[in-house]
C-alpha cells in the first residue's frame, strides 16, 4: 500500500519561559510504529555548534477489534516506546536531527488498571470486555487466511529516522522552520518494530509567543510511505 498522509498539530502551552516545545511524543498504534509518522519538530533552531538531547517514554495499551466481510482485526498488547532524539546545529538556519526509537510489546500490566479506571468513570469497555487480562494477541485475517499472528513478546530498536531542518525566520514573537525527514527501514517488520520501507516526509513547524507565559505552536505536516510487506501480503 502506497499513500501520502497530511496530517497538522496544535498545541497551547503555559510556561514560566518563552521557549516552551510540545512533547515529543506521537500515535503509538501497534501498526504504525514504522510508518513516518512525524515527531512535533523545533520552530526555533539551535545556536550554532549546540546539540540538543531529548528522551521520551510513552506507555500505551490497546484493545481493539474490527471485523468485516472479507477482514478481521485483533489487538490486545501493550507497548513501552523509548525514544531518544539528537539535533545538532551545524549552523545558525540549518539542523541535522536523528531519531532512534526502541519498542517493547509484551503481555503487559495496565488491563486491571484501566479496567477500574473506565468503571469509575463511566467509560464504555470496548473490545476489553471480551478479551483476558494482560495477555498478548494480535491477529489479523484476509479472506479467511491469517496475514499476521502474533503471540509473543517482543523488543527491539525501530526504524531510525534522520531529519534535515531550516530555519525560514526567526524573531521575538514568531519562528518558523520547515523540515525533511527520511525513515530507514532498520526496525525489524516482522516483529512489528518496522514497515520495512523507506518513508519521506516533509514538515512546517511554527510558533507565536502571545504573552510572557503563553506559546502557541502548529505544525502541518505531509508523508509519503512505501509498501509494509507483511500487511500487504
């Protein structure tokens, strides 16, 4: 499957500085782990020779079902994603920035917590009322012939991403950069931690400072990715 996916972020935030950024953090479905997905990027470049480091954890549990006339979809896991994300200035306009992520899906520990939590406040259970406490599955069928089953745990570094960014302007109350990206199929597709292509993508990303404590920040942002072997089989 080939398809090109527009997609935009917008973020308010309260700070006691001016130089407030949105959380490095994404969609952590199951299946598009390895797909491009864009990070929020910087609107405000480094200095000159700085490099910035940023580390983010994201913890997530999924339980869905889906079932049609020629398909059938099942997920029960829960993934634990380490991300840690490198920029290097070369410049005062121009940043190289590297993505390497790290992903567990395991069995988990989250179902009794989540269960509670949707009782208390009312929450529909979804496909969780039918599905067993803390236990793996991920299963999917096409024309009755299973595409993908998986039972076991797994971990692994995904698909490592390099960026390329620009500083368009800069000043006291608004930045803007625009930024490329390339993903490298380095994440292993069978085990989910990968799509086993070559994703492109390209990405604005703006911010207005309003008042000393409020930034808003958007970002707008187009990718182009290959073919997942294992899902398209």
């Amino acid at each position: 499957m080939r398809f090109v996916c527009l997609s935009g972020i917008l973020a308010i935030a309260a700070a006691t500085t001016a130089a407030a950024d949105p959380f490095v953090t994404r969609d952590q479905n199951v299946f598009l782990g390895g797909t491009g997905l864009p990070l929020p990027a910087p609107a405000v470049l480094g200095a000159a020779g700085t490099t910035r480091i940023a580390v983010a954890a994201n913890w997530s549990s999924t339980a869905s079902s889906s079932l049609t006339a020629d398909e059938a979809l099942l997920v029960d896991v829960e993934g634990r994603d380490v991300l840690v994300v490198l920029e290097h200035a070369v410049s005062s306009r121009y940043s190289v920035r590297l993505q390497l992520p790290y992903r567990q899906l395991t069995p988990g520990v989250l179902d009794g917590f989540i269960d509670g939590w949707h009782s208390l406040l009312g929450l529909p259970e979804g496909a969780r009322k039918f599905l067993e406490r803390d236990q793996l599955q991920i299963g999917y069928l096409r024309n009755g012939q299973p595409v993908l089953n998986r039972w076991q745990a797994t971990q692994g570094f995904g698909d490592l991403v390099i960026d390329g960014g620009y500083q368009a302007w800069s000043s006291q109350h608004s930045s803007a950069a625009l930024w490329v990206s390339l993903e490298a199929p380095t994440g292993n597709e069978g085990k989910l931690l990968g799509n086993g292509a070559w994703d492109f993508g390209i990405h604005l990303a703006k911010k207005n400072i309003l008042k000393t404590r409020n930034t808003t920040y958007w970002q707008i942002n187009t990718t182009h990715t290959n073919q997942n072997k294992l899902l398209s089989q």
